[in-house]
C-alpha cells in the first residue's frame, strides 16, 4: 500500500515538473508589445461613414505568407471598429462591404496605437483581354447577326 502511494506521490511529482517546464518554456505574451488598432472606414466619393462592414486582420510572416486564423470586426453606425492587443509585425487588413470594392493592405505594425482610415471605392467595371473591351458610348451597337430584315432576302 505504501509502495503504491508513493509510486503515485512520484507520478504527481514528475508531471508538475514537466508542466511547470513546458510553460517556462513558452513565451511569455505578456511581454510582447501589442497595439490598439483603430478603423474608421468611410465611402471615398463624399466621406460617409460605411457602417456594417467588415474588417478581417491576419497575420503575415517573415515571408509574407498570410498565416492561419483571423479575427474580424464589424464596423458600428459611425464607420469605426478597434481592437486593443494587436501583437507588433506584419498585419493584412480587408475590408468588406456590400456595394463597395473589397480593400486590402498590408500593415507593419510598430507603436503602441495605429489609427487607419480606409476609404471605400465603388466596383468599377471590368475589363477582358480577351476582347470584351469596354465600348464607346458614341459608337454604334456591335452586330453580330444581320438585322432580321436582310435573314429573309436571297440574293439576286
């Protein structure tokens, strides 16, 4: 019996030892400087604020490699969101809102507060280089097919 306990005393004994090193091991993120991150996302044609939208943060690595996980906030009536504990180094930021051009930047992160303000283009129209350019609003409409009138008529 006594033998048992103490093989269990031991046991308790080793696995606190062990805990105890793997978080002495870790970094300690207390230590590590964070920032407080501020948004103010606002439409670029007249500088309304865009509430609702979304703004998603990741992280980047030494090579520039967004890594996994994110965190998004949603933007409040006045086109501002923030978030305290930011870690400093690279930040990619997007921004999402309906009826407006997703944003995108990279950001080094390095002081204590970081104020960003995004301004919100509309979708512009899209080009092809596969021909579908984008027409000349005083050049005729392009025919593919001969009007209807000309289908019927067999030449003389």
């Amino acid at each position: 019996m006594v033998s048992m306990n103490r093989r269990i005393l031991i046991a308790g004994v080793i696995a606190a030892l062990a805990l105890t090193g793997s978080v002495l091991a870790q970094k300690d993120s207390d230590d590590e400087p964070t920032a407080l991150m501020t948004f103010l996302v606002v439409k670029e044609d007249n500088g309304k604020p865009v509430r609702n939208a979304a703004v998603i943060m990741h992280a980047v690595n030494p090579k520039g490699k967004q890594e996994r996980g994110d965190l998004e906030l949603k933007t409040n009536s006045d086109g501002k969101a923030d978030f305290d504990g930011i870690p400093y180094g690279k930040l990619r930021v997007q921004v999402l809102a309906s009826g407006f051009q997703t944003y995108g930047e990279d950001f080094d992160i390095n002081q204590h507060q970081v104020n960003v303000t995004i301004k919100l283009k509309r979708p512009q129209g899209q080009f092809s280089v596969y021909g579908d350019q984008p027409k000349d609003s005083n050049s005729p409409p392009k025919q593919d097919a001969p009007p209807p009138d000309q289908k019927t008529q067999k030449p003389n």
